[in-house]
C-alpha cells in the first residue's frame, strides 16, 4: 500500500449557529488560489436554505472581501470569524486556514 | 450608558495598536487573577498575514495543558449599545480529536461594558472552570460557571440586555 501523502495546505469555510453546522473543506498540496477560495465560499453559501443565506448575506459578502484583500501571496495559518451582527445565536461564517497558504492568486 | 474605546481601530494605526495593549492588559490581570494553574500563552494565531490589521482575531491566546484556547475578535461600531457575543468553537472536525483545541471567542465593539463582560467570561474560562453561555427568555446573556476545584458551585457572573 502506498504511503498516504499529508497534505501540505488546508482548510475549512463554516456557516455555523447555535443549530447550524455546514462546511466546505480543502485539502490539497498546493495553496488554495483565491479564486477557489470565492469558488467554495459562494458552495457553502448555495448550501444554505433562503432564510439561513439571508441571515449571512453581510458575513459572506466580508468573508469574499477578506479572500480579495488577502494579497498576491495569500494567508498562513488564521480563523476568521464574521458574525452576523445583532443576533446572539452564533450565527456567522468562519474562515479557517489550518495549514499552509490559502488565497494566492496565480498569475 | 456604554462608552466605545478606540473606535476608529480599523482606519487609524495608532487605535489598533491602542486596541491591542488594552486587550492584552485586560488579559494579563485575568491570568494573574486566576492564580496561575495553568500556563497559557499568547498570541496563539494572528491574522493570516503582517499587513492584515482587521482585527479578527485582536487577540488569542492557547492553554496546552488544558487544550483551551481564546480568541477575541474587535468589531466597528454598528448600533448605539452594548455589542457582545460569544461562543464555543472547536479547532478540529472531530472534537476528540487529540489535535482539538477548544475555543472561546468573543466579537465585540471594544466599549467600557463590553470589556467588563469579557472578563466575566475569561475568568473561569482560563481557570479551567466548565461555563455555559446561554440567553435568558428576556434574552440577557447569563453565564454559569462550575468551579473545577470546588465541585459544582454555580455562579451566576453577568447579564447583558
């Protein structure tokens, strides 16, 4: 049997609440590039019911300005929270770059 | 009445720093009140990048002995009032995963009231304590604690309208 390969970058993009869990994970052994990143933002947030999407709409649309603002050579290691402001129910959107480089850009 | 401290964090250099000496004020005087029964060390992560000043985290900090770790996250004003929350988190899919850390995070507009509630939650947080976080029917933020070294007292710590 062939020796499973850790991979070197990884990852995770959460909508979460006190009654919510979904996710969208990568990894791989190049950085993600940015334009993955909006890819399996805009997943998770097509993963999500009206009302659940709604509610995030302004934590998503930080999340992909975050994802932008990352830079040519991306972010290390890093949890992002964007909560949905005025509610007390946990619910937000969470970047969580685990291991590695995430959000290059590729030229 | 709720005073904001360092509101222009995000636009002005000096706020942000001015943010971060408070958080980290804040914190040392929690760890020392604590007693010291467990090592805690800070900062644990930062924010993905040097040039990345958003604030989110401001602050973190990670106990190996207790596999606890802390992150405060510093929001923009957005309303008149008190703006908390908080919430557990865990840094692993699986949360018996010996990897797991499990996490307290607070998002908050740094204010005088905000600042006092976050060390109502620290508090038993660092000392190993168990706490539950939950809203009340009028929806005042309670926080139960039950102290790990003198069995299951309960207190009640803060209420936040």
């Amino acid at each position: 049997m062939p020796k499973s390969v850790e991979p070197e970058h990884r990852g995770r993009f959460q909508a979460q609440s006190d009654y919510l869990e979904e996710s969208e994970n990568w990894a791989q052994q190049e950085p993600l590039t940015a334009r993955d990143g909006h890819r399996l933002l805009t997943a998770l947030e097509n993963r999500l019911d009206d009302k659940e999407r709604r509610i995030r709409e302004d934590c998503f649309r930080r999340a992909h300005r975050f994802i932008d603002n990352a830079g040519p050579g991306g972010v290390g290691p890093t949890t992002k929270g964007f909560p949905v402001r005025g509610r007390h129910d946990g619910s937000r959107v969470d970047i969580d770059v685990k291991k590695g480089l995430a959000f290059v850009v590729r030229g | 009445m709720v005073t904001n401290l360092y509101e222009k964090f995000l636009e002005d250099t000096e706020h942000y720093e001015q943010s971060e000496r408070y958080w980290e004020r804040l914190w040392t005087e929690v760890v020392s009140e604590a007693g010291g029964w467990y090592t805690w060390l800070t900062p644990w992560m930062g924010t993905g990048a040097p040039h990345i000043k958003d604030g989110n985290p401001i602050f973190s900090a990670i106990s190996p002995d207790l596999r606890r770790g802390v992150r405060i996250i510093q929001l923009e004003p957005y309303e008149p009032g008190l703006d908390f929350q908080v919430w557990f988190e865990n840094t692993e899919d699986d949360p018996l995963d010996p990897e797991n850390i499990q996490e307290l995070v607070i998002a908050c507009v740094l204010s005088d009231l905000a600042a006092a509630y976050a060390r109502n939650v620290l508090e038993p947080w660092v000392d190993g304590s168990r706490i539950l976080i939950r809203r009340d029917q009028a929806g005042c933020l309670m926080i139960d604690r039950a102290m790990k070294h003198e069995g299951q007292l309960l207190h009640r710590l803060g209420q936040a309208a």
